[in-house]
C-alpha cells in the first residue's frame, strides 16, 4: 500500500514541474484577426399574437347582423367539420324562432388566453316579443389556426341550457282575433267578427223550373240583393256543380232554414271563422285576413305566432294587426334530446284582442255600395268638421269571405283577382284621376289670394278661347250644342264652370309672376300627398313649379299632369266648406274591450288652417251655392227644390282612354246637432258628364243621410228604380 502512494506521489511532482516549465517559456505572438465586414445584423422576428377578444366582438357583431353566413366562416375546421352551413344556420334560426327573439346584444364579461386557444366569457341579451329580456351568461371558446383565431362552436353559446342536444319548445296561446265594428252612429253592427256561419249555394242541375222564381225570390230577400244577380251567380255553373250564393251568419240561417230546404238545389254548409257581413260592408275599409305567407312566415313566428292565424292582409285588418290579434301568451321549456322537459324559460299569459270601431255608418255605407249598380267609380264621404269618413265605397267591390270561407273554389278566387276591372284596388283612396273643373275652386283661390282678381272682376266666356299663341281652347258648351255663356263675374264663372275663364286666369297671372300660386295653394289643400288615413292611399300629382304657360293653363281646369284622389277631394272641400281648417281624414273611432276604458278615442287633427283669407273662401262657398241653386248653375236641374242646404262643384275629366271622368264635389251646411255637416267627393270612370251622372250620386248620398235611409234621393240614370240597375238593351 506505501508502494502505491509513492508512485502517486512522484508522478504529481512529474506533473508539477512541466507545468513550471511551461510557464518558463518565451511566450509567442498570437495573429490578429481582422474583422469581418459585410455580414447583416442580426434580425429577431416577433409576432403579435391576434387579439382574440376583437375577434369574438367580430362574430357577436355578426350574430347580432344575422350573417350566418359570415359567422361560420369563422368557425374552426374541426367544427365546420361536425356541423354544415344549413344545420348552423337552422340551429340559430329556431333558437330566434323559439324566443321570439328581436334582437340580440351582448358584454364581453372576461376572457383567458393560451398560445393556441382562448376562451371568452360573455353575457347575452335577447329581447323578444313576446317575453321579457333573457340574458345569460355563457363561454365562447377559440381556437388559433393559420395565425386567425376561430370559434369552436357548439349550442350552448345561443344558451347555456341548450348545451348537450338539449332544445328549445315554444307553447303559445293565441286569443280569439278582434272584431272591427261600425260606428256608434250606427249601433256598432259587426262589419267583421268571428261567427258561426252558413255557406248557402245552388246547384243548376237541381232546380226545378217550376220553383225557380220562387227560390230566387226567396235567396234575393235573404241576401238583400236584386233577383238578376242571384241568377247571375248560377247561369254559367255546369249542372252539377254548385255555385256559391254568398254566407250568412248561423242565425239568420237558421231564420230561413224551413223555406230554403224546401228547394233541392240549395245546399247549406256551415263553419266557423273570420266572417265579413252581408258579404262585405266597405270591404276595401276593412280588408281581408289570409293564412301567413309561406315567405314570411319565419317574420310572423318571431312575432309570437304560430304561423296558422289569419292576419290581417289589407284595409283595417292589416293596419290593425297589432290591435286585432292580441298578445299570444307563451310558456318556453326546455326539453332534453329525449324530449322530457328539463325546465320552463318563461311564461306569459295571452291577453285579449282589442276590437276596432270604425267610423263607418254601415247601414249607410251599405246603401251607397248598392247605388253604383255597374257603374265604377267611388265615393267619399267624410264629416265636414272633424275628418271622420262616414262612407267610403269604391265599385266594383268584393266579398272578403271569398278568401277564407271554405266553400269558396279557386273559380271564385279568380272571379276577383283577375277581374279586369280589379275590383280589390279602392279606388276612393288609391285612385288618382285629373280633377278636372272640380279644381277650379283652388285656381279661384289663387287668383284671389294674388290679388289680381276680386270676386267680382268680369270677364266675357266666349266658346273659345285663343289668348295663349298657337292654340284654342274650347268651352265645354261647344259639345253639349250650347251659345257661349257670356260676360261672367269670377263667381259665375265657377258657377258655369266656363273654361275660358280659367284659362284666362293661368295665362294672366303667369304673365303677372305668378307662376306658382295654383299648385302652391293645391299643395297647401293637400294635393298631392297622402292624406295620413289608416288605409293605403295614393299621393297623386301635382307639379309644383310648371314651365310652361301652356301646362299652366291646362293645370287651371284640373287637366295636365294633375292627379288626385277622391278622399283628397273630399278632404279639400270639407276644409271649404268649414272655413278653412284641412282635416286628416279617419277611419277609427275608438279603439278596445267591450266595456273597458279604450285604448284610442278618436279626436280631430288638424292638418292646418289653409294659407287663403276668409273673404276668399267665403266667395268660393257662395260660388258653389250658386252651382246647385241658380238657374244658370251647371247642376241646378239635378237639385230643383232640394229640401238640404248644399253647395258643389262639377266636373269632367278628360282622359286618354274613353269617355271623360264624371266628378261631384260638395258639402251641407244644415247645422243640424243631430246629423254634423258632410263633404263628398264622388267620381265615375268614363261615365262623362259630371251634372249628369256624377249629381245625382251625390243628391243620393245627402238625402239618405239626412233621413236615416229614408229618402233614396231619386233614381240614378242607370238604374230602373233605386238599388235595381237597368236591364242591359238587347242587341
């Protein structure tokens, strides 16, 4: 063992002195190298992570747009990969669909990032309609892929119960819809209800000869209607076929029951439904209700339905949806993917249909539906000093039970909506025509508002008419065979409408610089804009600043561009007649429950007080007297010894295609407490003259006014007795 330390000892003490040499040695020069030039610094790449929090605000902000489209294209591949475009999309379609949802917002509430995914926790806000807000609180997670994060989508970020297939169930109560009434003026009789009702129709095949006059006596006293149209319902019907007569409520039926079984071939089906009365009283006021619309659908049951109601689809019915079809109560549950309910979401009792009562008097407007016989054309009629419109009939009309009565054929569909002369447009408020002479009450406003003309400056109305170079102007008396009507006061001249004198009027005050004043004073009238009623209408046309002296002149005697409505005329006329003060026109008179407190009680609303003095209107008012009452006035022969206190306007409209435009504009200043004063507007298309055919609907609309339907007011020169049109000539 000594042995061995020993050599360890000597071979250290070796080691040591080498090293003490080494240390001795001359110590050598090390080369310098020199530097290297021409090599780059050194570049460090850093790359910003995305913001993942910006990228969920981007795909809530998308779910708030409803771009499905754009939300899965920033899905994660492994998502797209489990869920197709149109499950996605169907997914959150059902989800809104369930919660009736309106709109969605959202709060990013935290979030937690790794380098290849994050997770967001947010909250979620749906308002609905027919629930409260639901909110809650749920995690989006994403993932990094390509330097982009996308979402890792799955249910329960629409709500955290719908995680795991869970789904979502929608209950909804529907209340019994709102009926629309007349008005009290009439003891608000039902122009629609929902009713038990009876389809009454014939088959030609079963009739008897020998009681066939008896059997259409009977349907024609039953429907209120003339015999010649019941058989028009059944002459071109095959034998064995039925034809639809019309529906009437289960009690009156029930009524006629024994004497209408006595007939083989009357055949009765009952049903339950919308039910518009004696086969629609101002149907283009009330409209009509139809299934939803299978492009709308998705519209309606997010709104709360179910999508089998009826809605409201025109008139009264569709203004009214809101009113008419109450709140639908829900209950929302969640159900797991075996379909037992896990919890309920929400629930809101239904609450009851408000029912509209209208301003129409129905037994009124029934009567003047009746009048127009084959005639088309519409008629107005509004009071005179509030703008509530009693009547509003429009001819052709319609029986809205056609579209929803189960009896009715796809035949009797058409027979209305490929009617050439489209007896479902209202004429009365979506009709626009040339107003023709009844204008001429604006151009004496203007010409007396400018002060270039006074009530009783003269002019002498020739037959003709050449002031304005390179044309000539013809009178209406030329075609009737009539001498011109001579030297006229401004009042006369509207009393005989002489359109020389009006002409006369345009060429001197465009002449004078006022190339504006008429279509300023029919803008301020309310031509040429809607008139703010309930129900669709047309603004018409009036071009307010003409060009040329020659569409001046023409726009005197309400021709050119001009185009206008009978609800604006009868709304111009009321505010003549009145004193000046322009009503909106309405349909509504309150609106509620039978009983309660309404929702909407009808009061005037004044458009404005029209831009004329009193003195002006107070010569146009004694003017338009003078047309029904003087000797010379152009309608004085249809109101010889009238017993109501009236003043009106003729007027006969040219137009491109057929016979002139018959008009008849006019109000009563009875003062009556118990009937309020009334203006009227009545057009006639392609019927001519406006004294002729036009008067004598408005003699008609006053005098069944003023006696509560007693006095008919004459016959109208197409009928053979009043309600009966004239048989047509044999050829």
């Amino acid at each position: 063992m000594m042995r061995s330390f020993n050599k360890i000892l000597f071979v250290v003490l070796i080691a040591a002195l080498l090293l003490s040499a080494c240390n001795n040695a001359p110590t050598e020069p090390v080369p310098t190298l020199a530097p290297t030039s021409g090599l780059p610094e050194p570049v460090i790449n850093v790359e910003t992570a995305p913001d993942v929090e910006q990228a969920a605000k981007t795909y809530l902000d998308l779910w708030k747009a409803e771009d499905y489209a754009a939300m899965y294209d920033m899905l994660s591949q492994l998502t797209k990969d489990a869920v197709s475009m149109e499950d996605f999309e169907k997914s959150h379609r059902d989800t809104a669909v369930k919660l009736t949802m309106q709109g969605m917002d959202y709060t990013i509430l935290s979030r937690m990032v790794n380098p290849t995914s994050a997770q967001i926790s947010y909250e979620i806000r749906y308002s609905t309609a027919l629930m409260s807000e639901i909110s809650r609180d749920t995690i989006m997670n994403l993932r990094l892929e390509n330097g982009v994060w996308h979402v890792q989508w799955e249910a329960g970020m629409m709500l955290p119960e719908l995680a795991g297939g869970n789904y979502l169930e929608l209950v909804i109560e529907v209340p019994a819809r709102g009926n629309i009434y007349s008005s009290d003026a009439s003891d608000n009789y039902p122009l629609v209800s929902f009713e038990e009702a009876v389809t009454v129709m014939v088959t030609p095949g079963q009739i008897d000869p020998e009681n066939e006059g008896q059997m259409v006596s009977l349907l024609a006293d039953m429907f209120d209607r003339s015999e010649a149209s019941i058989y028009a319902e059944y002459e071109n019907t095959a034998d064995y076929q039925y034809a639809v007569i019309g529906d009437v409520t289960l009690e009156t039926a029930n009524q006629y029951y024994d004497r209408l079984t006595r007939y083989d071939a009357i055949s009765l089906s009952d049903f339950r439904s919308r039910f518009y009365h004696d086969g629609g009283i101002a149907p283009h006021v009330t409209g009509f209700v139809l299934t939803v619309p299978a492009e709308e659908l998705e519209k309606y049951q997010r709104l709360g339905y179910t999508g089998e109601e009826k809605i409201g689809a025109s008139g009264l019915e569709a203004w009214g949806e809101q009113y008419l079809a109450g709140t639908h109560g829900a209950d929302l549950y969640v159900k797991d993917p075996q379909g037992q309910v896990l919890t309920r979401i929400s629930s809101v009792p239904a609450q009851p249909a408000q029912s509209i009562y209208s301003t129409i008097n129905s037994a009124y407007q029934y009567r003047l539906q009746q009048s127009f016989g084959d005639m088309v054309g519409a008629i107005v009629v509004m009071e005179r000093d509030s703008g509530k419109v009693i009547a509003m009939a429009s001819n052709p009309g319609y029986d809205p039970n056609v579209f929803i009565a189960p009896y009715y054929t796809s035949y009797s569909i058409a027979e209305i909506t490929q009617n050439p002369f489209n007896p479902m447009y209202n004429r009365a408020s979506q009709g626009v025509y040339p107003p023709g002479s009844v204008f001429k009450v604006v151009t004496m406003a203007a010409a007396l508002e400018t002060g270039v003309y006074q009530p009783d400056s003269s002019y002498y109305c020739d037959s003709y008419w050449r002031e304005l170079e390179g044309w000539v102007g013809e009178d209406w008396t030329v075609a009737r065979n009539f001498g011109p009507s001579g030297q006229l006061t401004l009042q006369e001249g509207l009393m005989r409408s002489c359109n020389p004198w009006f002409w006369h009027i345009a060429y001197s005050l465009w002449n004078e610089g006022y190339r504006t004043s008429i279509p300023d004073l029919a803008i301020d009238f309310g031509l040429g804009k809607p008139t703010g009623i309930e129900i669709p209408d047309f603004a018409g046309n009036v071009n307010p600043a003409p060009t040329e002296i020659s569409e001046y002149v023409q726009m005197a005697i309400g021709q050119s561009t001009m185009q206008v409505s009978p609800l604006q005329v009868a709304a111009l006329i009321a505010a003549v007649g009145n004193g000046g003060t322009l009503y909106q026109p309405t349909l509504i008179e309150r609106i509620g429950l039978t009983g309660q407190e309404p929702v909407y009680t009808f009061e005037p609303r004044v458009v404005r007080e029209l831009n004329v003095q009193p003195t002006t209107l107070e010569a146009i008012q004694e003017a338009m007297v003078m047309v029904v009452a003087n000797s010379s006035g152009t309608a004085q022969f249809q109101f010889r010894n009238y017993p109501y206190s009236i003043a009106g306007k003729t007027g006969t409209a040219e137009n491109p295609i057929g016979e002139s435009h018959a008009w008849f504009a006019g109000y009563t200043f009875e003062n009556d407490p118990d009937y309020p004063d009334i203006a009227i507007a009545v057009i006639l298309e392609n019927a001519g003259e406006g004294s002729e055919m036009a008067a004598p609907l408005f003699r008609r609309a006053v005098s069944l006014y003023f006696s509560d339907g007693q006095n008919t007011g004459g016959t109208m020169p197409w009928e053979e007795s009043p309600y009966v049109p004239l048989e047509p000539e044999e050829e």
